[in-house]
C-alpha cells in the first residue's frame, strides 16, 4: 500500500457552509483543514504560503472575476512558489507576461484531475 507523505492544508475563509462542512470532515493525516466562516487574517495567510511547495487555487471562473487578477498570484509569486489555478487564457498570458513559469492550469471539473495533479507532483517533486 502506497502511503504519500505529502499533505494538503486547506487555510482560508469558506463562505459556503456546505463546503465548509465537507471540509472539515474530509481532515485526516494527508487532509489539514485550518478553515474559518469568517475571514482569517492576513499574515497567517502568508505564513502557511511560506511553508508550501505549491499554492492550490481553484478559483470559481464566472464573468466578473475570469479578467481580474487575484492578489494571491503575486504573493504566490513572490514568494517564489508553484502555483496550481483554474484554467483561464487570461491568467495564462498574465504569466506568460510576467515570464512566470511555475504555474500550472487545471480544469478542476474535469474527471482528469487526479492524473493531472500526479504528474504536477512528480514536476515539483524534480524541481524542488
């Protein structure tokens, strides 16, 4: 039995209490929920930024949001960190024009998405 020693660590506000309460039943060794309905603060956002070797971001993709830039992308950045987010022609040539190469794109509707996030383990694995 294959047991990862990677683990995904939810931090954030979740304003959708169904989803809120998914999440924190999902916990295990491998799932670390640190999730509020209210909004956490800032600096123990950047503090579990720090400590990751990816930055997951499945933004919801709907009219007024697909051509707006998350705040999180430049953190991300800036702290020098892969970045997994929804597929967007638009994120794509913000980071092609911020010549910023450690950014992956997921369909996370797609059935596909376990393969997907397998091999992005496997490209950060090589360059970390």
């Amino acid at each position: 039995l294959y047991e990862p020693d990677s683990q995904l660590l939810i931090h954030g506000k979740c304003a959708k209490k169904e989803i809120y309460e998914k999440l924190k039943n999902l916990q295990d060794r491998h799932v670390i929920c640190k999730i509020s309905e209210k909004p956490l603060p800032y600096e123990n956002i950047i503090e579990t930024m720090k400590l990751a070797d990816a930055i997951l971001m499945p933004y919801e993709i709907n009219k007024s949001y697909e051509k707006r830039i998350p705040t999180k992308f430049y953190e991300a950045m800036a702290l020098n960190r892969w970045i997994i987010v929804s597929d967007n022609s638009f994120w794509q040539k913000f980071f092609i024009k911020m010549n910023y190469l450690k950014v992956f794109f997921l369909d996370f509707d797609s059935l596909d998405i376990a393969l997907d996030l397998y091999e992005l383990s496997e490209v950060i694995s090589q360059y970390s």
